[in-house]
C-alpha cells in the first residue's frame, strides 16, 4: 500500500497520472473545476442530442417499466424508505457522543447502502438506453479522448479524431477499463488514505497553516485530487494534534473514514462531558463503558469506595455532589 500512495502522491502533486492504454504509454491530465464546468454543458448537449433523437428520458422509461409491470411503484418506495433509515443512521452517527457506538453505526450504514444498491442495480438493468445513460457514456467517452496525452506537457493528444470516432464497443470497454486502471491509484479511498499518512504529512506539516503554498498556485486552480488531499490533510492534521489519540482504539487508525469518524464523536463527546462538569476535581462518571472514558479522558468510579470513605462515608451525598451519567 506505501508504493501505491507513494505514486498517487507524486500524480497528484504533478497534476497527471502514468498510465498504459492500448499497450501505449501516456500520461492522464487529473481534472479541475474549470475543466467540470466546460463538461457539465458538454453532458447538457449530449443530452439534448440524445432527447432530440427520440430517446426518452429516465423518468419517461421509469414510467414506461412500471406500466409494463417490469417495475412497481412498491420497489421505489422500499428505496425510498431504506435512503431515509440511512440518512437517521448518518445521522446518529454524526451526533453521536460515545465512540464506542461508530463502528456498530458503520456497520449498519454498510448493510443499508448494499440494500439499497441491489434495488438500484435492478432497476438499472431494466432502464436500457436513456438520455442520461447516453449523456453520461459520451461524456466519459469525451473526458479520454481529451485528457490522455503522449507528453508529459499534456499538449499532444494521446488519440486522433478519425482514430476515436472509429473504435467498437468492445474497443471502447476495454480503453476505458485501462483508462480508469490508471488513475486507480488516486481513488478517494487512497487519497484520504495518503492524506491521513506519515508519507503526506511530514511534508503538509511544514506549511503551517498556510495550505495555499503547498502546490505553489492558487486554489482555484488546483486539480480535484490537490484539493481533496489539502482537505483531508488538514482534518488528519488537526485530529493528530490532539494529545489523546493515543489512548483511540488502534484499529480506528487503520481507515480513514472511521478516524474521522470517532475523531467527530470524541469532540462531541468531550463537549457534552466538559458541559455536564465531568472534567472537574473529584467528578466521576458512572455507565460510561471502558473505551469510551479511556478517549474521552474521563475518570470513572474504580476506586469509588475508598473515595466516598475520604469524602464523608455518605455515599448518596458524595454522588450527587460528583457524578456525572453519560446520557
């Protein structure tokens, strides 16, 4: 894996990704906001050839498979209802203030996202050509033909016009599998992987808090990836310094969303502590679980018998006075 964010590093930093299409080197220009833009009104035109050949549009075909009986308006309400369960699972998730609880949490997520892609998937398989599907698959055909290059410059088109116009499916499937193999490396998985590691972060450390230097030119300007990575670079920075993190489980260091998940449940839960009084002398708390005193750094009631004896020997005087319930 260090040889994989070691490459997506140096791709991104440089703003293209090496690359093998067609047996041929090339080199594949990582895209910007300026760049979206102009494909956003290319998708429009592709749609719009498509609405004007008479093609219909995905709610026009949902619409036609549920007359047909090949699909039923039951199915998109199980679809709707399992995105609104996910949302209040994201939901608890984000206001959670006991970590413990994030990996059940994630767990559930997962469960609720594969159950609502195998619905989707179904559906997708029954909606055949629409004038999204259409815009969508010229679109991706359109990003290869202008962003691989044979320089390193990225000025020389990696393939000619009468070249691309004359490829056959089976050539176009199998230039977009090596196309996308390329950039693979710099994923979002493995950005926020990179971000998150030593091998980054050495290197964003000595920028200090003025992350517009790093790459040497205005943030408008920079690349997805550059931004993505800046983004995440400074959360990873920010969860590292704090002093605690040693004391987090330490398979929650081992991916990168469940870092920044529990990092977000520690915050609030030490907010919701630092509110109820827990971190003053003598406090105690009591139900808090193991893992949970042990991230938030609070004190729990091992030696309670022994501090009720110092403080007075009445116990219900003593915790009402110190105890804090975890809600």
């Amino acid at each position: 894996m260090s040889d994989i964010l070691r490459k997506a590093f140096a791709d991104i930093a440089v703003g293209y990704s090496h690359g093998v299409i067609l047996d041929r080197p090339c080199y594949i220009k990582h895209l910007s906001y300026v760049d979206h833009i102009d494909y956003e009104r290319k998708r429009d035109a592709f749609f719009n050839e498509a609405k004007n050949n008479g093609i219909l549009t995905n709610e026009e075909r949902l619409n036609q498979i549920i007359k047909t009986g090949e699909w039923s308006i039951e199915k998109d309400k199980e679809v709707s209802t399992a995105k609104a369960f996910l949302e209040g699972l994201n939901n608890t998730k984000a206001k959670s203030k006991h970590p413990s609880m994030i990996a059940g949490l994630n767990k559930q997520i997962l469960e609720q996202e594969e159950k609502i892609s195998k619905i989707e998937n179904e559906k997708r398989s029954l909606m055949g050509l629409t004038c999204e599907i259409y815009a969508d698959t010229e679109l991706n055909d359109h990003y290869i033909f202008t962003n691989v290059f044979l320089d390193k410059d990225l000025k020389t088109l990696f393939f000619k016009d009468e070249e691309f116009e004359y490829f056959n499916n089976s050539q176009m499937l199998k230039i977009s599998k090596e196309y996308s193999a390329s950039i693979d490396g710099c994923s979002e998985k493995n950005v926020k992987k990179l971000a998150m590691s030593g091998i980054f972060q050495k290197y964003f450390s000595l920028c200090g808090d003025n992350i517009s230097t790093f790459f040497g030119k205005p943030i408008c300007h920079l690349t997805f990836y550059q931004v993505d990575l800046l983004k995440y670079g400074s959360i990873f920075r920010h969860i590292y310094s704090n002093a605690e993190v040693q004391n987090w489980p330490k398979n929650v260091f081992d991916d990168p969303d469940m870092l920044m998940d529990y990092a977000n449940s520690v915050a609030k839960g030490k907010q919701d502590a630092q509110k109820q009084g827990a971190y003053e002398e003598g406090a105690l708390v009591l139900g808090a679980n193991k893992e949970d005193a042990k991230a938030l750094g609070l004190k729990t009631n091992n030696n309670l018998a022994k501090q009720v004896v110092q403080n007075g020997g009445n116990l219900l005087q003593y915790l009402s006075k110190n105890t804090i319930k975890p809600e």
